[in-house]
C-alpha cells in the first residue's frame, strides 16, 4: 500500500509487507498487509477449510489484487477479524476502485482453536494486528497472533508444539517469503523425513487414528517481490501446498482446513522464471513451518 511514512519505517523482513500480530488468551490475529497493487491467487486443499473471499482468488475471476490476508483463530467465527483489517484500509483509502469507491479486499483464513468457545478474534481484533503491522513491530513467530492456541500431531491424541512462523529464500534476482500457521492433524516432519516430536519409531499406521474433526488446519502466506500473472500467483500456491506435504505428514486430511495464498508484489520485473519461484517456495514453506515449531532461523 503507498504510504509516504512507509519506507522510514522498520518493516518486518517480509519483503515489502508489512506483518503485525494481535495475541489474545489462547489465540490471536496475524495480518499480512502487501503494497497496493498487488496480485494475488490462492489454493485450499483440506476438507475443513475456514475461508473469507477465497472465489475472488480464483484465477478466472475479475478481481486479480489483494490488499490483505488475515490469518486467525477461532475457525469461522474467527474471520470477523477481516472486518476490522478492511475497515481500516478503508480510512486508508485503499481498495478496488469503483465508481462508489475503493472497496478492501480482504482475504481471511483461520484455524480451529480453543477460542471457538471461549471468545473468537473479533473485528476489533483484527484492527489491532493491522496496526500492529503498519507500526512495525517486530513479527514473533512461536505461539503469538493466529498461531497462539496452535498445536499439531492431533492425529495420534497428541498436543504437540504448533505456532506461526516465517521463512525467506532468494530465488534468482528475486525472493520468496512464506507465513504459516502451522496448527495440523499430522506431524511435523524433520528434515530426515521423522517427526520431530513423536520421533522416529512412532507408528505411523492408520490404527488407532484419533479423528479430532474440524479441530485442525495449517495456513500460509506465500509472497515474492517478482511481477507475476494471477495464473501464476495460482501455481504458487500449489507449490506452497507441496511444502506442507513435505513437512506435514498427513496433511491435506479431510479434518484439516489446509489453504494457501500466494502474492506477488511486482518489484522484480527482469529474469522473472516462475518454475524456478516454485521450487524456492516449496523450501521457503518448510522453513517457516519449522521456525513456527521450533524457532529455527528464517534466513
């Protein structure tokens, strides 16, 4: 979004996004807000998903910009965040223009937490993470904003560590970035292939699967500074979903809400190879995936 305080401030290392976090009791808001005119497109590929304004991502639709994605708690309930975050951008100014104005378009994913009883994020909520990211702050990855009430291995009866967290990789004269909220059915895989919490001799046959429906669901922001079409902010996204498949396992259940979006913010207009993105962004989304779980490092 144009901002003439933008550039003095001290973003967080999202590329140009911003990133900002609202934590509450056992669950919270994380927003991601791209420079205005940025593309957009985006993938769900669990059986469970809690989506806001997901059709507009379709790549034949109209509308190929987004102006936010906001992840939360609080499954459906939770996307009431989203209110908060575009009624802000709307004081902003920013948006699809119309001849009645620019309308926000605002994309929201949640997670299924402990908030869907005791009280969701809400739109005030939301508001408070979208200035969050505009102030700055630095982005916490762990058990903060959306990834607050996370937790992952629920497939084995297990509460096992989840969270959000955030990765960047250069690829060619571009870069790719990836926020996750990592709240999965399945387990998180190391690097070896093992699950990093259940360990390497877990049994990990279907025998006493521990069906915790709709209660899980892992969600990513998949950003690079290259111009991309919206057809190919799409197949971005697919790669961010192979990222979860190399290091969730099993993921994509019918009882997880997995979804990606993918944005691209246009900056990188020269030697843009969009095969080449993809492959970054598969390695990028396991990197953030494990920094939610283990606060590993995001370079």
């Amino acid at each position: 979004m144009d901002d003439e305080a933008g550039e003095s401030r001290n973003r967080p290392q999202l590329l140009s996004a911003w990133a900002g976090h609202w934590t509450g009791p056992g669950t919270g808001v994380t927003v991601i807000l791209p420079p205005a005119g940025t593309v957009g497109s985006g993938e769900v590929r669990g059986g469970a998903p809690a989506t806001r304004e997901f059709a507009l991502l379709e790549p034949t639709r109209l509308v190929d910009r987004v102006d936010a994605v906001v992840l939360s708690g609080g499954s459906a309930f939770g996307l009431a965040a989203a209110e908060g975050v575009m009624a802000l951008l709307r004081e902003r100014g920013a948006g699809f223009p119309t001849p009645l104005g620019a309308v926000p378009i605002v994309i929201g994913m949640s997670i299924f937490d402990e908030s869907v009883r005791s009280g969701p994020p809400d739109a005030a909520s939301g508001r408070d993470a979208g200035l969050a990211a505009w102030s700055g702050a630095p982005f916490e990855t762990g058990r903060v904003g959306a990834g607050t009430g996370a937790a992952t291995g629920t497939w084995r009866g297990r509460r096992d560590p989840g969270g959000v967290g955030w990765a960047e990789r250069p690829a060619g004269a571009a870069s790719v970035a990836a926020v996750v909220v990592v709240n999965a059915w399945g387990d998180v895989l190391g690097d070896d292939g093992a699950p990093l919490f259940a360990g390497p001799a877990a049994d990990q046959t279907l025998t006493g699967l521990h069906n915790t429906a709709l209660q899980n669901t892992t969600v990513a922001v998949v950003l690079t500074n290259a111009r991309l079409t919206k057809t190919d902010c799409f197949l971005l996204a697919q790669s961010g979903h192979t990222g979860f498949a190399r290091s969730i396992h099993p993921a994509h259940s019918r009882f997880d809400g997995d979804a990606v979006v993918a944005l691209a913010t246009g900056e990188v207009t020269d030697d843009v190879n969009i095969d080449l993105l993809r492959v970054v962004a598969v390695d990028t989304v396991t990197a953030a995936i494990h920094s939610a779980v283990l606060g590993k490092g995001n370079s």
